[in-house]
C-alpha cells in the first residue's frame, strides 16, 4: 500500500526537530545549565532552521505556532536529555552524530516544503540547507559554542548535495517517498564519512 507522503514528511520533519532538540540539550548540558536552560537551547535549536525558513517564504504564522506539536516534540526532548546526558560517555561526540543525522533531515524536508510553496528549485535548495543549518548556528551562539559550520570537515556540502538528490530523484516520479529517503540518507552519509575520515574541501586559506 502507497505511503501517504504527507505523513511521511510531517514523520521526518518532527524527526528533524527532535534530533535537532537533542543537539541543542546536549550542548546546552556541557555548559552545565539547568533543566530550564537545556529546554531553551534545545527548542531554539529544533525550531530555528524551520522558523526562519518559513519566514523567508512568507509562510505565516510559522510552522510551529499553527501546530504546537513541534514545540512540544523540542521540549520533551530537551527534557529527556536532561536527564540521559550524565549517563553518555561523550557529550560531544553524542552532539556531533545527532547534528549530522538533523542536518540530513531538515535538508530534504525543507527542500520538500519549499518546493511545495512554490519556489523554483534553485531558491527550494538554498531553503534546505539555511533550515539544515540554522538552527545549528543559533545553537552554537546561545551557547558560546564554537561554531560547528566552521569545523573543517564538509557541513554544507553534505546538505547542498542530498537536497539536490532529492530534487533529481523528485523529477523521476520514484514510488512512495524514495525520493525524501534518498536525499536524506545521501546528505547523512556524506556527512558521516566527514566525520569519520575528516573529509575536507580544499581552502586556499587553510594553513598547510
């Protein structure tokens, strides 16, 4: 039976936010704030890209004042971190792997919505990725953080890339939501073999 693809898109998009969350709390935790704080940063964090997104495209009021499942997905989350951040090995690494898994996903969703607005698909790529990496950026500034965006290993690249994946296979009537599912998985795993390999772009201002 065909997936309903308006599920499927709301299931990743509320994904996005609670991963996103998470990354916000977890950051949040190493700077040792309360639970208030950790719920503040986390919701910020899960909302940014999708907000300024939304505002960009005129689409008023934001996603998550016409439904407040989103902000409640954020606060469970960050709540639920609260609790579970003591226990991990490494913060860190827990915030890097759960921002490379909400970058994935906001890429090809925000894609998805932009392109579902109506914009052309230059202007629904350039959505994708400032949703992917926005909410990261307000992250890292609440939190005095340095800015993931400037780490070496390839961060845009990966959501450039899987958002224009998901363009392409949108074009080829593909069943279900293989397209979304290819997008993501794409941005995902490019960005996972960064991480692992510390995969860069060349920079002429890189000191050798």
């Amino acid at each position: 039976m065909p997936f309903d693809i308006t599920a499927v898109i709301s299931i990743m998009g509320l994904s996005a936010v609670g991963v996103f969350a998470v990354s916000g709390a977890l950051d949040a935790a190493r700077q040792k704030m309360d639970i208030l704080g950790l719920m503040l940063i986390g919701t910020a964090t899960g909302l940014g890209g999708g907000t300024l997104r939304d505002v960009l495209l005129g689409k008023l009021p934001v996603f998550w004042i016409r439904e407040p499942i989103w902000i409640i997905i954020c606060l469970l989350a960050s709540a639920i971190t609260y609790f579970i951040a003591p226990k991990l090995a490494s913060r860190t690494r827990a915030l890097i792997w759960m921002d490379a898994v909400g970058l994935a996903l906001f890429a090809v969703v925000g894609t998805e919505i932009a392109l579902k607005f109506g914009t052309s698909p230059l202007i629904a790529v350039c959505m994708g990725v400032m949703t992917g990496s926005f909410g990261g950026i307000a992250r890292d500034l609440l939190c005095g953080s340095n800015l993931t965006l400037m780490n070496e290993e390839l961060y845009i690249t990966p959501m450039l890339v899987g958002s224009v994946t998901y363009l392409i296979l949108n074009t080829l009537n593909l069943p279900y939501s293989y397209d979304l599912m290819g997008g993501f998985l794409v941005a995902f795993i490019l960005r996972a073999l960064a991480i692992q390999f510390h995969i860069k772009l060349p920079n002429m201002y890189r000191k050798s």
